[in-house]
C-alpha cells in the first residue's frame, strides 16, 4: 500500500549520541589500567599492602556514603517537592556519595577521583560544570512536558527509517448503556 508520498534510496541511520558509542571502550580502558596499576603496586608493595589498601578505601567508601548519603537524598527530595534543582549551597552531597561509591570500588584510579571528589573546592569546581551543562541541556530539548513524551509513538521499519505519528484516543462522550454487575466473591 502506498501513501503517495516521495521516498528516499537514501536512508540515513539515526546519529547515535558520541558519548553512547564510547561509553564501552571507556570502561574496558578503565578495568584494564585498573588491573595493571594494581598488579604494579602489589609488585612494588606485596599483595597484602595492596588488599588492605583496598579494604581501608572501602570502608572509607561506606563511611562517606552513610554521611553524606541521608544528606544527599533528602536535599534532593526537597528540591524535587519545590520543583526545581537541588540548592548549590548544600549540593556537594551528591558528589560526595559519588566520591564515596568511588573509593568503594575496588582499584586505584577510582580511589584517586573518588577521594579528589571529597575535596571542596574540586566539589564546586564540578557542580558549577555539572549544573551549567545540565542547563544547557534543558534549554536546548524540545518544549513539552514529560507527559506529553508518552504521546509520540515511533515505528520502525524494517529497512531502518523510523515513522513518528501522535497518539489520538477516541473516547466515547458518553458512557455504556449497559451496567456491569458489581464483582463479588
């Protein structure tokens, strides 16, 4: 069935987002300089020094976390009943969790950055960074809101174009002449 309307040979893929495509070599080139450096300091230090490096960066990590975590989760949940984005006055708790996951996973790279996010000047450094792109994010989406995203249907086809379409629904203006019966048991 044909609607008439021109179609292309020419189908461009949809342009995936840069950081999706690298995501996966990130986090291999992560793991493996992770398991390099620590297999050098266990080389230079002995594997116990190692492990119990690793175990005093995990309870670190947990002690960070159950601070700074309550902290964390209730700014968040006041900013969310507000309306708006977590205050920058008490904003350094969400990366101070991140900071503490950080020294909880095992390795010493993470270690490093996780305890550089507990510093507060870098803290304000990345959320100033962090809230100025998240801002310019926001501005450059599409208007609408959230619930207006659960109207667009998209249909792939399978030769790879993507139809867009909105959902209408058609209600009834007026309801069953027919009662159902009540449910019992």
């Amino acid at each position: 069935m044909t609607t008439g309307a021109p179609t292309s040979a020419y189908s461009p893929r949809p342009r995936r987002f840069r950081p999706r495509r690298l995501l996966p070599l990130g986090i291999a080139v992560w793991l493996v300089l992770e398991i390099w450096l620590l297999t050098v300091v266990a080389g230079a230090a002995g594997g116990f020094t190692v492990f119990l490096l690793l175990l005093a960066a995990f309870v670190c990590g947990a002690v960070v976390i159950k601070r700074a975590g309550r902290r964390a989760f209730q700014n968040l949940n006041e900013a969310l009943q507000r309306g708006g984005a977590p205050s920058s006055r008490r904003g350094g708790n969400g990366l101070m969790m991140l900071g503490g996951l950080l020294l909880m996973i095992p390795g010493m790279i993470s270690d490093v950055v996780g305890l550089l996010l507990l510093i507060p000047p870098v803290q304000r450094a990345v959320g100033r960074y962090t809230e100025r792109t998240v801002d310019r994010r926001l501005r450059e989406a599409a208007p609408g809101t959230l619930g207006e995203a659960f109207q667009q249907a998209r249909i792939r086809r399978p030769d790879g174009k993507v139809v867009q379409g909105e959902v209408i629904r058609d209600e009834p203006t007026e309801p069953p002449s027919e009662q159902r019966p009540p449910l019992t048991r």
